[in-house]
C-alpha cells in the first residue's frame, strides 16, 4: 500500500512537473517582450494580425460585420482555450493538495513507524513540495495576471469590436443612404436627361418651325410685296380706265345729248312746222266750214224761204243741189282734217314721251355712271385702306421675323450648349454602356456556348426519341397490321361461318 501511495504521489509530481514546464513555454514569449508586450504578447500579436488582415477596400458593411464576427468567435475560441488550459492547472493543483493532505496525514500517523531513508526522503518531497507550492503560487499570481490581461484584452476587444460595429453599421447606414440619394441622383438625372433630350427634340422642332415661320414669313411677305404691287398697278389701270370711262362716257353722253337734242330739235321744228302747217290748214278749212256753215245755214233759209213761197225752180234746185254737194264735201273735209289734227296730236305726244324717255333715260344712263364713279372711287378708297393695313402687316411681318429671328439665334445657342452637355453626358454613358455591353457580349457568349451544349444534348435526346418513335411505331405498324390481317381471317371465318348456318336452314 505504501509502495502504491508512492507511486501516485510520483506520478502526481511528474505531471506538475509537465504542467509546469508548459506554464514555462507559455511564458517564454512572454519574458522576453517587455510588460505589457508580455502578459499577452501573443494575444495582441493575433489581435493585430487580425485587424491588419481586414481589407479597407470592402464595398458595404455587411463582410466588415462578417469579419469582425469571424475575428471574435476565434479570439474567443482562443481565449476558451486558454481559460480550459488554465482550469486544467486549478484542477490538478487541487488534486495536488488533496494528494499532500493525505500524504501529511499518513505522515503524522506512520512518523514513529519510518525509517530513515523515508524521513529524509519525506523531507526531499517536503522541498519538494514546498518547491511546488513556491511554483504553483508563482503559476497562480501568472495566471491571475494572464487572466487579468486576457479580461483588459477582451474588454479592449469588446470596445474595439463594438466601436468596429457601430462603425461598420454607421459606414453601412451611410452606404445605404448614400446609395438611395445616388439612386435618386440617377433617377433625376435621367428624369433631366429626358427632359433635357424632350427639350432639345422640343428646341430642334421649335428652330425648325421657327425657320419655316421665316421662311413662310418670308415668302408671305414677297407675295404681299408682290400683291401689292400688283394691287398698286391695278389700282392705277383702274383709275386710268375708269378715267377713260368716265371722259369716253362724258363724251358719249355729251354727243348722245347733242345729237338727240339736234335730232329733237329737228323733229321738233319738222312738228311745230307741221303743226304751224295744220294749224293754218286748220284755220283755213275752220274758215271754210264756218263760210259752208254760213252758206248751209243760207242756203237752208233760202230753201225754208223758198218751200214756203212754194216757189222752186230748176236752176234754184240746182243750187241748192250744189250747195249741198258743197256742204258734204266740206263736212268730209272737216271730217279728214279733224282726224288729221288728232293723228298730228298724238304724233306731238308720242314724240314728247319718246323724248321723256330717252331724257329719263340719258339721265339714267348718267346716274349710272355716277354710281360707278362713285363705287369707283370707294374701291379705289377700300384699296388704299387696304394698301395701308398691308403696309401696317408687312410692318409688323417684319418685327416679328426679326424677333423671331433674335428667338431662333437665342434658342439655336441654348440648343448649342445644351447639346454640348448633352453629347459630353451621352460619350459618358455611351463609354459605360460600352463596358456593360461588353460584359453582357462576355455573358452571352458565354450562355451561347451553354445553349449551345444544352442545344446539342437536346438534339441528341431528340435523335433518340425519334429513333425509339420510329422503332415504336415500326412495331405499332406491324402490330396493327397484324391486327387487321387477324380482323379479315375473322370476317372470313365469321362469313363462312353465316353461309353455313343458312345452308343448314
């Protein structure tokens, strides 16, 4: 049993030995770089080599996170190490005192009962012993210091770690609203974009329209240059020919006048002649008839004178016979001479009424002409009113084609410089679209090679189902004409079969 304790109590000191000698080349490094480089040289090493590794260049804060997780689950993993490490120690200097108590126990009990060799013994295990508690004490005040440093380590991990996250998530949150306002950037910049691209469609159509407006300002205005002109000219022939009209029409009615006025005069004169001439013959033959008269009403009371004396001879019957010849001869001629007075009465007034008319209608005729001198000159008056409103708008043709002119010039420098940023901006975006196109041409081909692939394993898939189809429907087709060789046998069988049953009936 003794033998037995010895040896546990030696293979207790061999392995505080072994754990001291790991304490020792823990410490190494430690001893030789300085106080604070070494209580966790070794650590900070890590710690530095760790942080020294992180790439700057990361675009968002998510592999920052990542990496700084990754960082401490290994310091941790390291430090759980060390702490198991260093609890392992505890536990086998616990071990080590509940070995001494019962060693001094056993001691205190045999003391009497040992030789010499196990007292002096005892008192090489008591140095020892003493050694150990010495080493272990020193290994306890390393460890508390270890830990010590490990926590201010951790502490400072867990400040550098979190001051690290708080960065990384400001960094992140920063890169998010930064990557919103870009967002927004872009969107309004291809809002300005199209704008700018609608503004100079807009622009280009309005220097357009505008050069059309001056050219058709242009040529409406040569055409009112050349209408008026025109006008000008028409409105001269009219005034010259409506002054040969009016003189031809003055000359014509003064000779129409006059020569009606002769010829009127002349009738006249012809019917006051022959009117003087009736009048006269008139006289004469009213002379006449009043002497027939006066003979008739003579004879007559000589013929009442002489029916009353009874007294009638030849010769006065003769007379009377004459006499009364006379006075028929006389009432004829009175007769013609009165009808010839009332044809010559009504001649006066048929050439009076002739002469009314063709008076009233001179006069019209001069109305007329007056009403055309007078349209005449209002035409001529509208035509100059007209030359000054065509003026007036050719004036003011003219200040508009110089403003729009000015307009033109002003929007064609705008266009100028707003094409300017606009081509600048569009080689920019051209240069970028050129990268992703050829990006994109790098994917698509490489996507044309897969479909490709893809395309020829199909083809080969197709190749063989249309061989298998074909082979299936080789087979369906014997099959099926098998199937119809079987159908006729059986309508022949089935027709004997019926020609039979009739001839037995």
């Amino acid at each position: 049993m003794k033998k037995k304790k010895i040896l546990d109590f030696k293979s207790t000191a061999t392995q505080i030995k072994i754990l001291l000698d790991g304490f020792k080349s823990l410490n190494e490094p430690l001893a030789g770089e300085g106080d604070d480089r070494g209580r966790g040289g070794w650590m900070s090493n890590l710690v530095n080599s760790k942080i020294k590794n992180v790439p700057f260049h990361l675009k968002t804060g998510k592999e920052i996170v990542k990496l700084v997780i990754h960082s401490t689950a290994a310091i941790i993993n390291i430090l759980k190490l060390h702490s198991m490490s260093i609890l392992f120690c505890h536990l086998h200097c616990l071990c080590f005192r509940e070995h001494f108590y019962f060693f001094q126990k056993v001691r205190h009990q045999k003391k009497v009962k040992l030789d010499s060799s196990l007292i002096a013994h005892s008192e090489v295990t008591s140095r020892l012993i003493k050694d150990l508690q010495v080493k272990v004490k020193g290994a306890k005040e390393k460890a508390k210091r270890k830990m010590d440093h490990i926590n201010r380590i951790t502490y400072s991990l867990r400040i550098c770690f979190i001051t690290l996250l708080s960065v990384a998530i400001n960094e992140a949150t920063q890169l998010r609203a930064e990557r919103t306002h870009l967002e927004k950037q872009t969107r309004a910049l291809q809002a300005k974009c199209s704008e700018l691209e609608a503004e100079k469609y807009e622009a280009i159509v309005r220097a357009r329209n505008s050069m059309q407006l001056l050219e058709d300002a242009n040529l409406q205005r040569n055409k009112a240059l050349l209408e008026d002109k025109q006008k000008q000219e028409e409105i001269e022939k009219m005034k010259e020919t409506v002054s040969q009209i009016v003189q031809d029409a003055a000359v014509r009615t003064k000779k129409v006048i006059v020569n009606t006025r002769k010829q009127y005069n002349v009738q006249i004169s012809q019917l006051t002649e022959e009117l003087s001439a009736l009048q006269m013959q008139c006289a004469e033959k009213q002379d006449q008839i009043e002497r027939a008269i006066r003979e008739k009403k003579a004879v007559e009371e000589e013929l009442e004178k002489i029916y009353r004396e009874g007294r009638i001879n030849e010769n006065d019957y003769r007379k009377l016979e004459e006499m009364h010849q006379r006075c028929l001869v006389a009432e004829r001629s009175k007769d013609d001479l009165q009808l010839r007075l009332k044809t010559a009465e009504n001649k006066i007034k048929q050439l009076e009424i002739n002469s009314s008319e063709e008076i009233s209608r001179c006069q019209e005729m001069i109305q007329k002409l007056q009403n055309i001198l007078e349209s005449e000159r209002e035409n001529c008056g509208f035509v100059n009113e007209q030359r000054l409103k065509l003026q007036q708008e050719n004036e003011e043709l003219q200040k508009q084609t110089e403003d729009l002119r000015k307009s033109a010039l002003e929007a064609q420098k705008k266009a100028k410089l707003k094409i300017s940023t606009m081509e600048h901006e569009f080689s920019i975006k051209e240069h970028g679209f050129e990268v992703q196109l050829r990006e994109m041409e790098d994917s698509n081909r490489n996507s044309t090679v897969e479909l490709r692939h893809l395309l020829a394993t199909t083809q080969k898939a197709a190749n063989r189902w249309k061989e298998e189809t074909k082979k299936l429907t080789e087979s369906a087709e014997i099959r099926i004409s098998n199937l119809n060789q079987l159908d006729i046998v059986n309508m022949v069988l089935t027709i004997k079969v019926q020609n039979r049953l009739e001839d037995r009936v």
